[in-house]
C-alpha cells in the first residue's frame, strides 16, 4: 500500500490483483480507515483417471490512523483493474500555506 500527500488530499493506493470490488471492504470509524479483504478460489478438475480438488484462501487488513483536517464526508474509494484508491481531501484547516522559518546563525 502506498500513500501519497498532496497539497488538497492524501492518496491510498493498494494493489490487489485477483480480486474486485465485491472482495474489499473500506471503513472509517472514529479517526481510523481500515481496508480489509478476502479472496476464496476453488478449482476442481475430473478426469477419467484422475481428479484435483484445490482451495486456496488469503485475507488481508491494513488500518490506518487519520491526520486531523481530513474532511470525511468526501472520502471517495474506486477499485479499477485491480488497483484501490482512497482519496481522502483535506478539509480548509489542513491546507494552510506553508510557512517559511528563518534560520539564525550565531
């Protein structure tokens, strides 16, 4: 997963080949984003003279503590070709200018 700052919003962005949508849930409760999913494949294949049954199963959660400014009512999730993105706008408060600190030399 990475996440990237930028000047209005931060950027989580998780690659998650082989799964959809439908696999990953987002959710946001008190000040933590937690991006959980599930993928479950079978395979079954019968033969005249043989037969393979597999199952393969991984889950994953990562959580994710929010800065304070993070207007929450604009979160927006979309998941193309196996990529999540989380954009996560930064409310007016969290995009003051920066601020230029002098630096002495004595």
């Amino acid at each position: 997963m990475d996440v990237c700052e930028r000047e209005n919003e931060y950027e989580i962005t998780a690659e998650l080949p082989g799964m959809d949508a439908s696999n990953v849930d987002v959710k946001l409760s008190e000040g933590v984003l937690t991006i959980k999913g599930e993928k479950e494949e079978q395979k079954e294949e019968k033969q005249k003279d043989y037969h393979v049954s597999e199952r393969r199963f991984g889950s994953f959660q990562r959580s994710f503590e929010l800065p304070e400014g993070i207007d929450e009512d604009k979160i927006q999730a979309s998941f193309e070709k196996g990529v999540l993105t989380i954009k996560l706008p930064k409310g007016p408060e969290a995009q003051k200018p920066e601020k230029k600190i002098p630096i002495s030399s004595t």
